[in-house]
C-alpha cells in the first residue's frame, strides 16, 4: 500500500481498525478510504462495498499437530470426520461446511 501511495504521490495513513468486524462499517462510514485485508469477495459483500483489485491470491492453507498424522490432501473432505478450527465467521467455515454437506 505504500508503494501505490508512493505512485500516487500520496501519503498512507495507517488505521487500526480495530478488529476485522470493522473493515466494512469503515468504509461505509468513510473512516478509511479504501482497506487492505484478508477479505473474500462474496455476493454479499459486494452489495456492499467494491472489491477493486486483489493483492494476494493464496491458496487456503491447513495445519496439524505433527502427531496428528493428518496425511497430505488436496480436498477438504479429507478432513471431513475430524475437529477442525476455523475463525467464527469466516469464509473458511463457510468452506468447510460445504464440503462437509457434499459428502
């Protein structure tokens, strides 16, 4: 962000928002002028705010005890079965149900 400020002549003020919950109240209140977050582009967000660019476009990564003997997998329904710990109402959950119900 600072270098699009750099390119921009501008300068980047920093904003704690003070939580995730508060990114898009934010916007829409005109706090912040635009916010760089680990943000998923739903329907329902974008009725909301414009997502314009994405900055990041990581793969969802998974973690285990090493002796949790979790073998490597390329679908989520491997997991399916198991305790698994995702942020509460994050798209990561969403994800996870889903591919729960597809089974």
């Amino acid at each position: 962000m600072n270098a699009v400020g750099e390119r921009l002549g501008i300068q980047v003020q920093w904003r704690d928002t003070g939580g995730f919950d508060n990114i898009i109240p934010g916007l829409k209140t005109g706090r912040y002028d635009v916010a760089l977050s680990n943000i998923n582009a739903t329907a329902t967000r974008a009725k909301i705010i414009d997502f314009v660019s994405y900055y990041d476009a990581s793969l969802l990564g998974i973690i285990s005890r090493k002796d949790a003997n979790v073998a490597p997998f390329k679908t989520l329904d491997a997991v399916c079965g198991l305790e698994v710990g995702a942020g509460s109402g994050t798209t990561q959950v969403t994800r996870l149900e889903e591919a729960s119900k597809a089974l």
